[in-house]
C-alpha cells in the first residue's frame, strides 16, 4: 500500500441544505476540519446524530458537492480530481444495497467486473470478511450483519489504501464485532488507513489510533485516542472506597486535597501519590476498601463535549 503524507485533509468545509416544506435551511457542516494521515491505521469520526458524520463522509466519497471548503483525498482535490484516486479508496456509507436474488459472490463478481477486476479479488475480499462459507447463498437469505460485512467486502475489492466505512458493525453481533475489530486493526497492520465513523464508542476506543470527533457540524476535539482521553479528566485523580466517606471525605479535604463524592466513592485530586492518601485515611483509623487511578473512557469523553443546548439531532 502506498504512504501519504494525508490520506483525508479537509478545512472549512460547509454544506447548507435547502428548505423542505417551509421549513428553514439546515447547516449539517459549519466549517468542519478533518485531518487523517496515511500510511496505515484506523481513524475513528465520532459525533451524536445530527453532528454532519454522514455528510462529510458523503462528500469525501463525491456523492454530496460541498458549498465551500478545501477537501483533498488522497492527496486529490474533490470533487474535480477524485477520478485520479478512486481506484484507490474503498468507501461503505449508510447500509449497502444489493441484488437480493443474486448470490453473494454474484453480486460482488458484477461489481468486480464494472471496475475490470480479476476473479481473484471476490475471493480475497469474501475471505477476509468472513463470508467464503456463505458466498453461494442469495443475499436475501442474509442477515443484517452478513449484509454489511459483504458490504466491507465489496469497498475491499480494489484492494485500496483508503478504506471509509459509516457504521461497519451495524446489525453484528459481539462475534461479528470482534471480527470487524480485527478485520480493520489486520488491515491497518497491511497499511491500509482506515476512517470509521461508529456510535460504538467502546469499541472505537478499542480499535483506534487516533479520533476526532465532531458536533453541530464542527470538529471539538481530535488527536490520539489516549490524548483524548487524557483531555477528558483529571491525570492524576484517585478512586477510593472507604467508610465512613463523609469522615474520609473530611479528612482527605483538610490534607489539602480536592475530594468529589461519586456514587460510592470518593474521587481525590491533588494528592501527591496513592501512598499519601492510604497514610492519611490510617493515621485517623479510616481504611480503604479500594483505591485506584480514576480514568475516563471515550463516551464520558464523546458526551462532556459534544452534550449541551443547541446540539443538532435528526440530520445527516
């Protein structure tokens, strides 16, 4: 596969639809920036319904025309250069469509064959996703989770060194999951970049490198996931268990530390180590039930900044 230097730039892209039925125009992007570099890995695009996931990824794909802004894919401006590197991305957005009468291999053999592919590309593809077993079945025989892995299939057939997938794990179930989650890290490992935009933040927490998530049609945060993450806390906070809390609380506040109860426990800011907590609680005859580094995951992260008034919901 080959190294670029950005697989996905985009800067102040804005796309405005027109009003339906009296209603007033609606702003799916305000001024969106994207950055993904390429070279291989996996790029989570998060934001609650409504954000402009969809339109974006509709616009990298050229199937939506942006009112302004600069997008580049593969290093080619869209849309007036895409036809230079489609070859070369791979996109699943929104549920694939297939012929339902049509086998599984029939339906991505047709596809291979609009793009002057050789037969071994259906049999790589349908192999990677888990579906070799099930290709002579008719699609309408499938489950939902069958459809989008032969959807992935089918963005995989050319092979490509930007693959763009909108809710790949739709309809799977924790198997599935699991097997999509290794699908795409095996992929990035081969030097594929992948851009994911999913609502299963655990999941993306497991399966990302890097994140940027989005809300009202604007990018509030992005970077390495562990970076996120560690912009949606307190580093150094403790978790401790302890009874009684409010005596604890008491104690641990007049150390000259910042104690906030939640639920059970009791979070500590400010203390020098977990040693200096254990050593205060003990000299007052407090002992812990439990004592750990409080951290935070990508949901509490993805809802402390994109939760508030004026979030959009309902729009792509």
């Amino acid at each position: 596969m080959s190294d670029v230097a950005a697989a996905v730039s985009v800067t102040g892209l804005r796309k405005t639809y027109s009003s339906r039925r009296g209603r007033a125009p609606h702003t799916a992007l305000a001024g969106l920036d994207l950055q993904v570099h390429g070279g291989g890995h996996v790029h989570g695009f998060l934001g609650p319904n409504g954000s402009g996931k969809t339109t974006t990824l509709r616009v990298l794909s050229g199937l939506v025309r942006a009112d302004s802004g600069s997008v580049a894919v593969l290093g080619a401006a869209v849309p007036s250069q895409l036809p230079s590197v489609v070859a070369r991305v791979g996109s699943l957005v929104e549920e694939p469509t297939f012929f339902r009468p049509f086998t599984g291999r029939l339906n991505l053999e047709l596809l291979a064959g609009t793009a002057a592919l050789p037969p071994r590309a259906v049999d790589v593809a349908l192999d990677r996703v888990g579906l070799a077993d099930r290709a002579q079945d008719k699609v309408g025989g499938y489950s939902l989770g069958m459809r989008q892995r032969l959807g992935i299939a089918a963005a995989l057939l050319k092979q490509p060194d930007l693959l763009v997938l909108d809710e790949p794990s739709n309809g799977l179930d924790p198997a599935g999951i699991r097997e999509i989650r290794d699908l795409l890290r095996t992929l990035a490992r081969d030097g594929v970049t992948v851009v994911l935009s999913s609502h299963l933040l655990a999941e993306v927490q497991q399966v990302c490198d890097e994140v940027t998530i989005i809300s009202r049609g604007r990018t509030v945060t992005a970077g390495p996931v562990g970076q996120v993450l560690a912009g949606g806390g307190d580093e150094g906070r403790l978790r401790v268990v302890v009874e009684p809390a409010q005596q604890a609380a008491d104690v641990l506040a007049a150390a000259g530390w910042t104690v906030t109860p939640d639920a059970a426990a009791l979070l500590v800011s400010g203390a020098p180590d977990a040693a200096a907590v254990t050593r205060v609680l003990a000299e007052q005859g407090l002992y812990l039930s439990e004592l750990r580094a409080d951290t935070v995951d990508l949901e509490e992260v993805f809802l402390a900044l994109t939760e508030g008034p004026g979030t959009e919901q309902g729009a792509a």
